[in-house]
C-alpha cells in the first residue's frame, strides 16, 4: 500500500482519477479488514468504520448523479464493487483474528502445547482434547514444544510459521 502512495505520480492519479481505484479498494480492504476484526482500540475500529462508509456511500453518490444513459451500468458496477469489496474486507480480518488449535491427545501420557512467543501454555490431558486459542500478532517462526521433562528432547517440538 505504501508504495502506491508515495509514487511520484501519485497527485496526478487524484487529478485524473487514474489509478484511485486500486488505491481505493487496498484501503477498504485494509482499513474494513480492522473495523470487522473486533480488535485494537475502539476509536481506530471507529475511525476506520466511518472511512469505509465514506468511500462506500461516494461510490453510491458517484453512481446516483451520473448521467442518465450510464446510470444503470453504473448501478451494476457500483453493486458489484461493493460486493467485492465486502469479501475483500471480510477476508481482511483474517490476519487480526485469533488463532484456536484443537489438541486432541490419544497418547497414554500426559503432554502439553506451549509457545513462549505468544504465551501458550496448554496442558494435554491424555484421552482428551484441549484448545490452544491465540493471536499471532506478527509473521514470523514461533518454536512450540512439549514442557513435560524429556518430551522435548524426544521430538516434541516443532516450528509454528505464521505468514503474513
Ligand atoms: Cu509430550
């Protein structure tokens, strides 16, 4: 997204409305995206909700004070865009929500499910299923393991990789 903006170009994408488009659907998607995700502070989700009805209820006034002729093609595509960009922002949160991992453990010993980077640290009880629930808040590596003594040593453990 920032490279989009700060292309030398970028005033002249305005002026010409060449361009705005794309600029303007990565915004919907991003800043709707925030406001469904439910997290981060309540006026950003606010301030971005009221971002995206801006740029949506500008889609629907550019459409009603067009001319007549192109009116109903515009109307199409203004509903199409829109449905567009609704999945574009539903999609968008996907990267705010949490993560819930279900450890189901058959084993005959006890285990457990623990990631220091995102504070994890989930008993296994055998015979039974427990819920690892999550955040990642960043890409990256994330080294899970087993805690009880040993069962690390034996292979329990392994590389979470969150992509961004
Ligand atoms: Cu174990």
């Amino acid at each position: 997204m920032l490279p989009a903006l700060v292309q030398p170009d970028f005033v002249a994408q305005l002026k010409t409305g060449l361009g705005t488009g794309a600029i303007g659907t990565a915004l919907i998607g991003m800043l709707g995206g925030y406001a469904l995700s439910g997290r981060g502070p309540r006026w950003a989700r606010i301030a971005s909700r009221a971002a995206c009805a801006a740029l949506i209820l500008a889609t629907i006034v550019g459409t009603a004070v067009s001319t007549p002729e192109l009116r109903s093609t515009n109307a199409f595509l203004a509903i199409t865009l829109l449905a567009l960009l609704s999945l574009l922002a539903a999609a968008c949160t996907l990267p705010h929500l949490p993560i819930a991992l279900r450890l189901e453990n058959t084993d005959t010993m006890v285990h457990s499910f623990d990631i220091d980077a995102f504070d994890v640290h989930v008993a296994m009880p055998t015979g039974t299923a427990a819920l690892a629930l999550f955040t990642a808040t960043a890409p990256g590596s994330y080294p899970f393991y087993c805690r009880i003594p040993g069962h690390t040593e034996a292979g329990m453990a392994g590389t979470l990789i969150i992509e961004p």
